[in-house]
C-alpha cells in the first residue's frame, strides 16, 4: 500500500528517480541514514523542541520508520535521541498529501524539477481551523536520487514572523522491493 506521496506520484504521472518510487511504494518499512541538523534563533529552537524535533548536529543517526494504520501511514522520525511521529494521509478531494502532528495539519503538493521531487506546503490547519499565512510554516523540502543510489532529503520548515524553524538533510538506503 503505498503512502499518500506515492499516490500523488501515481496520479499525477510523475517520473520519480527509482529509490524515491520504491520509497513511497514500499507502504511499510524501517530506513537508517544520516542527516546534518541546523535550527534558527532561539524562538524556533524552542518551537522545534515542543514538536519533538531535534537540536543541530552533524552526522546524527537517522531513522525513519513508516507504518500504515487506517487511512495513512505513521511516520517514526529518530534523530539520534529525538524521536517525533507524524500521520501522513491523502486527501482524495484535493489531490494532496496531509501530515499531522497532533493538533497540526499541513496540507502538501509533489512537483518534479529536474530529477528532485519537491514538496510545498499548500496551507495548514490548527484543530480543524484554517491557519493565516502568518502562522502556515513554509518548506522548502525535495526527496532525490543521491550518487550511490541512496534516497536523499533535504527537508526544511520556516515560519514568516519567525524564519527557519528546522533543515535537516541527508540519506539513507531503499532496498529494492520483492
């Protein structure tokens, strides 16, 4: 069972690199890399934590692991000892991906350029309730193909009254499907 990106990917026709397909595809599966942590001005570092996401570093262990559960799939995020979990679905009606966290819904876009798959933000609720652009937090998030045919993200989270919130960026290994 694919996740909600694998979906959109299928809908829309898009040409993905190979890792990134047997990525979304897979439905289910746990993934160990690395990624490089940077975090902006104390008011986001504080924001950062409460979302259970981590402090800076480099070469920090990474995991993710991605569970299906009713309509969607868990999404178990390990950052050395920081661990957070979002719930990723597809919202047929709109043709995109929405992954909460807690109270939080983000609705997301897929778009190719070049060889990288992007992610932009499409809005954000708060307990059901449309956010204000002011309080939409901003990516600038792609998932590609690394050198040694790895699966690469380069995943960042800004606010507009608070600026960089979180970029975390690195890769981790897909085996091929059976």
């Amino acid at each position: 069972m694919s996740d909600a990106f694998g979906r959109i990917i299928a809908d829309q026709g898009l040409a993905v690199p190979a890792v990134v397909a047997r990525f979304h595809a897979a439905g289910s599966g746990r993934y160990r890399g690395r990624a490089d942590i940077e975090t902006g001005n104390a008011l986001a570092r504080l924001i950062v934590w409460i979302a259970g996401f981590p402090a800076p570093g480099r070469g920090v262990d990474f995991e993710i692991a991605t569970t299906p559960q009713g309509e969607g799939h868990i999404w178990a995020r390990r950052f050395g000892a920081s661990k957070t979990r979002s719930y990723l679905t597809y919202d047929s009606t709109r043709g995109c991906a929405v992954e909460h966290f807690g109270p939080i819904a983000i609705r997301m876009g897929l778009r190719m350029r070049a060889e990288v798959l992007t992610v932009a933000v499409l809005g954000a609720s708060f307990l059901g309730l449309p956010l204000p652009r002011l309080l939409t937090p901003q990516s600038a998030a792609c998932e590609f193909e690394t050198p040694d045919g790895g699966f690469g993200f380069d995943i960042s989270a800004s606010l507009p009254l608070v600026g960089l919130l979180i970029r975390y960026q690195g890769s981790f290994d897909v085996p091929a499907l059976r």
